[in-house]
C-alpha cells in the first residue's frame, strides 16, 4: 500500500459524499492524489463537492443495491480497478424509543447503515479479489458498542456494520483485502445538530465546541490506507486513542 499521505493513482470510492465526513474525506483524498468517485442521493450538493475535485460524481441510495454497484462499475471502468471503499453514509433517525419509534423509519435505519454496508462490498469485493488488492473502511461508532437512549436502530446497525467490517477481513485477508472500521468519536456535522435538536441521551447535551471537525476523520481514514494501520485490520480504529491522533499527524490535539 501507498506511503502515508500519498494515493497518487489510486481510486477511491466515497458514500456519502455531499457532505460531512464525506465531503472532507473526498478533500484530503483528493490533494493526497487520488482519483475519485463520490456517491450521494442529493446531486445537486454532491457535485458542488465533485466539481472543484474534479472528481466523477453518481448519484444513488446506499440501500439499494444496484445503485451501489453503478458506482463500484464507474470506479472500475473509469480507472481500472477500484482500490479503497470508504462506507461512510449514515442516517441517525429515527431518535426514538423502542416502544415509539416509526416501523418503517426504524427499517430504513438498517437499510443504510447496516445494508448499505454490505451493498458496498458486495459490489466491490469481486474486483478486489481479482485485483489481489483493495481497502474496505467503514465509518463505525462508539454506539457500535455502547447502547443509547433513542438511538436503538443506529447502534443496532452500526453493531452489525461493524461485524460487517470484521467479515470482511476474516474473508479477504488471504486474497490480499484490507478492511477496518474507523470510530471518530462525536463529529461536527449535520448529523450532531439533528442529534441536539433532539434533546434525547447524553450526546444531545454536549456543547459544540466538543465535536472534533471532520477533518480528523478524514485524515484517519487516508492513514487507514497505509500499512501504517495493518495491526488494526479487521478492528475499530477509535479517534478517541490519542495514540492514534499522534499517528496520523493530529499531536497534541484536544
């Protein structure tokens, strides 16, 4: 794999790209040299972060399988092959307790966070196996393993995106695939807005200024490219470990 810092022709495959994680992730990969294909249901914001990139944009729903192998087949035969999966899109509603929460919002939950997920892989893995080569990342979370009030259908499918995670190492390590999961920690996003909105569990209470900017993540994840993280294969990697932000360049921050 690529030096720290370097993906100069290799291509990346981002989810939820318009904004977000997403869209600073689609930043450093970009100026790291990579070629890029970013995917999100809203075009129109989609391609104000493609545009300035350069950047191949496709519009599509996780959740639906099809739409995930459109954007694994653009990033095949626009570059070759497909090198990195970032899975990074994710609902957060509905924030609701077990015994009032919307059946079929709680259900479109799991079909993007959970089955999202496995869309993506299953759509890239072939090629990968084929290739020899290729990175799985996943953006987990700490909810992954610690239930919270209203938050039933986002821990339960992060739960299960991180044993996704986990499978996919056990199943394409020996042909040569990386996979890990990335847990950042509480990011400032949309996400954390419609989660202060809320007023629901202890995360709705924090004050903005503990969020870090999704930049960190970002740049976890391009360190996450490199065999400088090979011992977390398979794992979490958490943004919380200070350990890791020294690693990825990120010394001394609070």
């Amino acid at each position: 794999m690529n030096v720290f810092g370097d993906m100069t022709g290799k291509s990346v495959l981002i989810t939820g790209a318009s904004r977000g994680i997403g869209a600073a992730a689609a930043q450093v990969f970009a100026d790291a040299g990579a070629q890029l294909v970013l995917m999100a249901r809203r075009k129109d914001a989609l391609d104000q972060v493609a545009g300035p990139l350069g950047a191949l944009s496709i519009e599509g729903d996780v959740a639906r399988y099809g739409d995930m192998a459109r954007a694994v087949k653009l990033a095949e035969e626009t570059f070759g092959k497909l090198d990195v999966l970032i899975g990074n899109a994710g609902v957060i509603s509905p924030i609701a307790g077990l015994d009032t929460a919307d059946p079929d919002e709680w259900g479109h939950a799991i079909d993007v966070n959970l089955k999202g997920i496995f869309h993506g892989m299953r759509a890239a893995m072939p090629g990968m196996r084929r290739a020899g080569s290729g990175t799985i990342l996943t953006v987990s979370s700490g909810a992954a393993q610690h239930p919270l009030e209203g938050w039933s259908a986002y821990c339960a499918s992060k739960a299960g995106a991180a044993m996704l995670t986990a499978s996919a190492h056990t199943e394409g390590a020996a042909h040569g695939l990386r996979a890990m999961g990335l847990s950042p920690g509480t990011v400032a996003t949309d996400m954390q807005r419609d989660i202060r909105a809320s007023g629901v569990n202890a995360v709705s209470q924090l004050d903005w200024s503990e969020h870090i900017p999704p930049e960190w993540p970002a740049r976890a994840l391009l360190w996450m490219c490199s065999a400088a993280s090979d011992a977390h294969l398979g794992q979490d990697v958490s943004l919380r470990d200070p350990a890791i932000r020294v690693a990825i360049g990120l010394r001394g921050a609070e």
